[in-house]
C-alpha cells in the first residue's frame, strides 16, 4: 500500500472529528447564512364580540334550574330569593272592601319566577296563601283601606313561609308608605267636585221647599242645611276598594325566601 493510500483514513476521521468540533463562531455563521428560526406555533385569539366595543359574551358559571328543594351540597344561601325582590302575582278571588271581613283566606298566584342564587329559580305559577288582616269600607272611614297578609307559598315541593307586603298595583288605588302604613291598598276618596255638585243639588232640594211657601227666610235656612249635609255626605262617602278576579299586584319580599327544605 503507498503512503497516500496509507494517509487517506486518517484524513477522513480528521475531518470528521473537526465537524463534530467546530468553533461556536463558525456554527453562527452557518445559522445567519440559513436565516433566522421562526417559531410555527399559533396561540388562539379571543371570540371576538359583534363589535370591538362589547365584551365577549362567555357561558354562565352555573346552569339554570328549577328549585327541587334539595340543597345538593350547596350552602343554603344559594337558595336564597334576596328581600326586597318584586314580583307580580294576580288574584284568584274578588276583593271588595264592602264584603271582605277581617282574617278572610284570599289566593294569589305568581306571573313569574322567583331567582335565587347560581341559577336556581321557583317557576312561575307557585300559590301564595294569605289573609285579610284588617279592612276599612269607604262608608266607615270615608276612604276604603285594604291590609293583605301573605302567609306561605306552595311549591313542588311543599309549603314555604313567605313574608311579602303590596307593593303597588294598577288603577285608581294606592299604596301607602311609611311607619305602620306599609303595604295598605287605599281607594279613591270623592273629589271637591263631586262635593260641590252635591252641596248645589242639596241647595236646591231645601230651597224647594221655602220657595212652594213663599217664605224667602225660610228658604234660605233650607237651602243652607240641605247643602252642607250634602256636602258632608259626598266628602265624607269616598268609594269602595274593588279588586276583581285576575288583577295584578307586585309583592316585594320583606325577608329572604330559601327555596329549600331543611
């Protein structure tokens, strides 16, 4: 074998030693000629809401569901209806200050639901039980007045203590506000109007009378007693309070209603 043939391994595990070390400066090189590595991966971008101005609308934390009146490992807060919550309910019975008596039963039911805490709601149409607690006919007092008791509510699954008071309701009534007047349906009371027009027609009703005598004192004296007690009488008479099958009233809860049985 000649010396060139002799040297030709050598050369080959030479040059193979020098790829495996080459200097960090020479593998720079290599890298700037071959370009920069750019990195494929991709991160997902947000939902972008109908505008750049709304926020993304993202799913609720708890599915809604109707109370079964089990807690479920829940505190018993989660089932709690917060006090002052309004609600409507509509009257299964005719209300009429002129028939109604003291500690009359009476039933409403709800128009729609009552929500608690992480989406558990009473659907629509639960009973709530009550009693008349005190009444005032218009004849009486001059202005009919209405004190409704609730007392509970019925559920799928049982009965429910419900502290509530009337909040408002339509028509020509009202609620009164205030110390000890809380929740007090009111009727309307007779106008100055309807008071004058009666003092006129009670005037002329005692006039008649002096006038057929040809008494002009007389007359007079008539004509002034026949309109103030007239006057007295129309003032004083106000309307009944009338709430027929099906009106609508709002409650608004005096304390928490739990949808829960303990």
């Amino acid at each position: 074998m000649s010396g060139m043939q002799r040297q030709t391994p050598i050369l080959a595990l030479a040059t193979l030693a020098f790829g495996f070390c080459s200097p960090p400066w020479l593998n720079a090189q290599e890298s700037q000629e071959q370009g920069p590595v750019i990195s494929r991966d991709v991160i997902p971008k947000p939902e972008a809401g109908p505008t750049t101005d709304e926020p993304v609308q993202t799913k609720p934390a708890y599915e809604a569901h109707a109370a079964d009146g089990q807690r479920h490992g829940l505190p018993v807060e989660a089932y709690a209806v917060v006090p002052g919550t309004r609600f409507l309910v509509t009257l299964e019975t005719e209300m009429n200050t002129k028939a109604v008596r003291q500690n009359q039963a009476f039933r409403v039911r709800t128009v729609e639901p009552l929500e608690a805490g992480r989406g558990v709601y009473l659907p629509s149409g639960a009973l709530i039980r009550g009693h008349v607690s005190r009444v005032e006919p218009a004849g009486t007092t001059g202005r009919a007045r209405l004190w409704l008791t609730f007392d509970e509510i019925h559920t799928r699954f049982g009965s429910l203590p419900i502290v509530a008071e009337v909040a408002g309701l339509p028509g020509d009534h009202s609620i009164r506000s205030g110390p000890l007047q809380e929740g007090v349906i009111e009727g309307r009371s007779s106008t100055q109007k309807d008071a004058a027009q009666a003092a006129a027609a009670g005037a002329a009703m005692g006039a008649f009378k002096g006038v057929k005598d040809k008494n002009k004192k007389e007359a007079a004296e008539a004509a002034a007693m026949g309109a103030l007690e007239a006057y007295l009488v129309e003032a004083g008479r106000g309307q009944e309070l009338d709430l027929p099958k099906g009106a609508k009233l709002e409650l608004e809860l005096e304390r928490a209603l739990y949808l829960v049985r303990e």
